[in-house]
C-alpha cells in the first residue's frame, strides 16, 4: 500500500529527481515558461509554488529557503524582486500547465508550464444585512409597482401537555 507517498516516481532514483527538479524550477523561473512532460509539469507545479510563496514572505529565512534549493543566485533575487511581487495580491495559483499534444518520438504528452500573467480579480464577498424588526413594512417591487407589504411575527404560545398534569 501507498499511505502516505505522494508525488509521482517518475522512473529515477530518489537524488536523480531531486536534481532534475532543482534544474527544473531553476529553469523555469528564469525563463517564466518551460516545455516538458505532464507528469513533470504537475509535479514542477507545486515545488515552483512553494518557492514563489517563500519570494512573497520576503524575509532573510524565506530567502535561504529559496537559495538551498534553487542552483543560482541570480534567480533567487529575480524571484525575490521581480516574480514574488506580481502575485501579493494572489492566493496561489501562480502556473498554468497548458496540454499540447504527443510527443513524436516517444508518444509521451506533452505541456507548456508558465507563470500566470493576468490580474488575479478576488471574488467579492457578499454581505448579509442583519433581519429588520418584524413591524416594518417591506417594499416589494412587481410589475414595475411599489407594493407595501407588512411582516407579522408569529410568536408561538405556551402549550402545556395536559396528560403529564396527572
């Protein structure tokens, strides 16, 4: 069984894809785009995430973070300068993997992974007014007429069991 393995193999050992993913993320954060496979795309896709959240913390930890797993020290301060900023005001959601098609030697799917470039637009919450008193009269709008309509409040009255008064 599986509990508790995430991430995909991918045919490597375990410092091979740790490597390939080092370069990966390096790549793709100096180029903003990168072409690879799927299931490396999906997997790039979390760890690229990660290291533009530690670049929107911003400070000297976060920093080190990002420069124990990223291989050059000019991509770290193009991520912390450049990259981080664009998203503050985005919760996640800073890739988009765009599917292309198979691969003509090995038939293997292939997909474009980029950063996102559009404004994030946060959806509006709304507000719920609180109840009005029950007196008051509700103005409904039908047929282009303004009708008043009055609420009751229906207070329910004290009922008593008389078979448990014996």
């Amino acid at each position: 069984m599986r509990h508790n393995k995430a991430g995909r193999r991918l045919g490597r050992t375990t410092s091979h894809r740790v490597a390939m993913f080092r370069n990966m993320v390096t790549s793709f954060l100096s180029h903003g785009r990168i072409t690879t496979t799927d299931a490396k795309a999906k997997e790039l896709r979390s760890i690229a995430e990660k290291m533009i959240t530690l670049g929107k913390r911003g400070d000297l930890h976060a920093l080190r973070q990002a420069a124990s797993y990223i291989r050059e020290k000019s991509v770290v301060t193009k991520l912390f300068n450049d990259i981080a900023p664009r998203y503050t005001d985005r919760q996640g959601g800073y890739t988009r993997i765009v599917k292309l098609g198979l691969r003509p030697g090995d038939n293997a799917s292939m997909s474009i992974i980029e950063l996102v470039t559009e404004p994030c637009n946060p959806k509006v919450k709304k507000v719920v007014a609180p109840a009005k008193a029950a007196t008051q009269p509700v103005k409904a709008v039908v047929a282009e007429e303004v009708v008043e309509v009055a609420q009751t409040k229906v207070a329910e009255a004290d009922e008593t069991c008389e078979a448990k008064e014996d």
